[in-house]
C-alpha cells in the first residue's frame, strides 16, 4: 500500500479568498481572516479528490500535494525560498 499525499499551502502566495475551504470543506477551515487551515492528516480516496479541485481552482497556486511517503517539500515553493535566502552574487 503506497502512503497518500497530504495537501498544504504556500501562506505566502495565498490571498486568504477560501475558495478552497468551500471546494475541500473536510480538508480545509479558515481563520477568521479566511486563510486556510489545512487537515494534517494524509489524503484519503475521498479527500484526495476535494484536495485535488482545491489545488485545480486556487488562483494563486499557492496549494499543492506533497508525497505522502518521502515528507519531501515541492521543489518550487523551496526554490523560490532558496532564491531569496542565497542570492546570486553580482
Ligand atoms: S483558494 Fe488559494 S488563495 Fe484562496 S484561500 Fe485557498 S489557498 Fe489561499
């Protein structure tokens, strides 16, 4: 049996707009700010696809599912973490 993905959000990209909360409700609450507070738990066949609508529909692509076995990070959210920490010398 492979271990599922988890669903999570670059706060950082987010707009706070909850789209996600009304696509993944059993994923996804917000604050009284109406940012997202994700499930921690892994992704189950069911929320696995209201994860996948909420990732689909999110206008700032700031959800994304992470491997549910490695407990890697995306590359691109580090990337862009990476850039900003080890800028390129001039
Ligand atoms: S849909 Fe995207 S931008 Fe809107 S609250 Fe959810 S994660 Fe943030």
């Amino acid at each position: 049996m492979t271990a599922r993905g988890r669903l999570r959000v670059d706060i950082v990209a987010c707009e706070g707009v909850a789209i996600c909360a009304h696509l993944a409700a059993d994923l996804i609450r917000t604050d009284s700010w109406g940012y997202p507070i994700i499930d921690d738990a892994p992704l189950t066949r069911r929320t696995e696809r209201q994860a996948s609508a909420a990732v689909t529909a999110c206008p700032r692509r700031a959800l994304f599912i992470v491997d549910g076995g490695s407990g890697l990070e995306p590359s691109a959210p580090q990337d862009i973490r990476d850039d900003h920490a080890n800028p390129v010398p001039s």
